[in-house]
C-alpha cells in the first residue's frame, strides 16, 4: 500500500512539472497526446479540409479534437472507444469494442460509400506486467486495426498507429509494407523519452 501510494505521488509531480499537461490545460485539449497527434499531422499532413477520419480508442478526446479542427465543416470523424466519452460537438461517437462485428458494422454504415481517409488508433491494451502476454495481446490488438483500416479506407488513404517496442513489433511493421506503399516511424517531443510507444504511419493504401 505504501509502495502505491509513493508511486501516486511521483506520478503527481510528473503531471504537475510536464509542460505539455500545462499546455493541454491552456489549449483545452482533453488529452496530453493531442500534441502527439498535432505534431504527426503537420510532419505527414496525413488531413485535408473534407477528410473523413476514424478515430480507434478516442476517449477522452484529445485526438478527437485536433482530427475535427484539421478536416473542418465539410469533413468527419467518427469516434470508437469501449469507454464513454464526453461529446465532442461535430463528432459522432460509438461506444464499443472495435473487434465486435456490430460495433464494426456500425462504423462501417457511418462512412457508407464515402469511406475513410485516415485511420488512427491510439489504443493500447490492459497491462499486465508478463512480458509475452502484453505482447501477444497488443499485437492482435494493431492486428484488428490493420483489418479494420484494411476494409475501410479509399485508396492512397492513411493509417497512424500507436505501437510498443516488443520482438514481434518490427514484423507487424514490416507485413503494413504489403498494404501501404509509404511506412515511416515517428517518436514525437511529447511522447516521455522513457515509453517504449512509438508511432506509425502508413501512407498510400492500395497505392
């Protein structure tokens, strides 16, 4: 118990000296990892005006909110997440798990013929501490958002994933080379040095 509660309190004076919490409070961003995406965007400028962007694991909604302001009135995004979000005005949220048939099925009816141009997952799995079981379930995991980005995106669309440095990572990067003709690796400033996350990014589906 004390070992937890020291652990808290280091993780409280984490929050409160990381500049990038201070500015997500200022920017009124949901998340800390809105910079992440923001920072992404500009690099890969992976939106137009007018894209349309599936957002995999959006709660609380920092990634929501960028993706909205990037695409503007004439585009769309939709959220999916197992937890509840809070609305983002303009978004259309679905609350479920992306692996479950409805709930893919509800996605894939929110799109229609329009397709999506970007998909982006920041989602990670529970941890569990055993190192082969969090690779073995974070690897399905970016299996089903492959598949899900796979059934849903126009070609020369896009897809950002959020991954972990494990053993069997370089080879999930490696089979994305068989859908997409572009793969780059980001680490932006405001992921902490000490994460093992990395992002990629997938350019020109079916390209």
């Amino acid at each position: 118990m004390a070992h937890r509660r020291s652990r808290a309190r280091q993780w409280v004076r984490k929050q409160a000296s990381d500049p990038y919490v201070k500015r997500r409070d200022a920017a009124g961003f949901r998340s800390r990892s809105a910079f992440k995406l923001k920072e992404i965007l500009t690099r890969d400028r992976l939106i137009r005006k007018g894209s349309s962007v599936l957002d995999l694991g959006a709660s609380p909604g920092g990634w929501t909110q960028v993706a909205l302001e990037a695409v503007g009135p004439r585009g769309m995004v939709v959220g999916v997440d197992l937890l509840p979000m809070e609305p983002v005005s303009g978004v259309h949220f679905i609350e479920g798990d992306c692996r479950d048939t409805d709930i893919f099925n509800k996605i894939r009816l929110r799109f229609g013929d329009r397709g999506a141009d970007l998909v982006l997952s920041d989602i990670a799995p529970n941890i569990t501490g055993i190192r082969d079981v969090d690779e073995a379930n974070f690897l399905e995991l970016a299996g089903f958002v492959r598949d899900i980005s796979t059934q849903l995106l126009v070609p020369d669309g896009s897809m950002l994933i959020k991954l972990f440095q494990f053993p069997g990572t370089n080879g999930y990067i490696v089979d994305l080379k068989g859908w997409f003709s572009s793969i780059a690796r980001r680490k932006p400033e405001s992921s902490r040095k000490a994460s093992r996350e990395l992002y990629v990014v997938a350019k020109g589906f079916g390209v």
